[in-house]
C-alpha cells in the first residue's frame, strides 16, 4: 500500500517497478497478471482480465492508449 492505494510491485533484471495494482477497465489485478517484454518498449504487465498492456516504467496504457495506471519511485537501493 501507498497513500491508501494497493500497489504491484515488479522485480526484472534486478531492478523494481511499482504501479498501481487495479487495472482501470474492470480493476483486474495487475500483481496477478504476465509480465512481458513489449515491442518498442520496456517490460509491461498484461491484465489477467481483459489483457491491456501496461508499460512498468510510464504505466501507461499500450493497448488503450487513453488509460493508464500511477507508478511509484522505487529507490534502487530497496532492491
């Protein structure tokens, strides 16, 4: 939790992502969902759901571009 707000916190190649954890179309769970590397981009979390892409590092939206999800600084030596 930050500020109230249920985060998903992602680990990949020793660096940590947090964003959001509800999914803006139908609040699925993106600490539940597949972590991937999406095309021109960096690694992204696909909604268990309804599968809208969300980039860890902007939180936006891949697939919908008018959605997306707060991220959190994580600093590097929490890691």
């Amino acid at each position: 939790m930050v500020n109230g707000q249920r985060v998903a916190v992602f680990t990949i190649e020793g660096r940590a992502y947090a964003i959001g954890d509800r999914c803006p179309h139908r609040g699925g769970p993106l600490s539940r969902g597949t972590v991937e590397q999406a095309p021109g981009s960096g690694p992204a979390v696909r909604c268990p759901i309804h599968g809208w892409l969300f980039d860890l590092e902007t939180g936006r939206c891949l697939n919908q571009p008018a959605a997306s999800v707060p991220v959190c600084d994580v600093p590097r030596e929490t890691v």
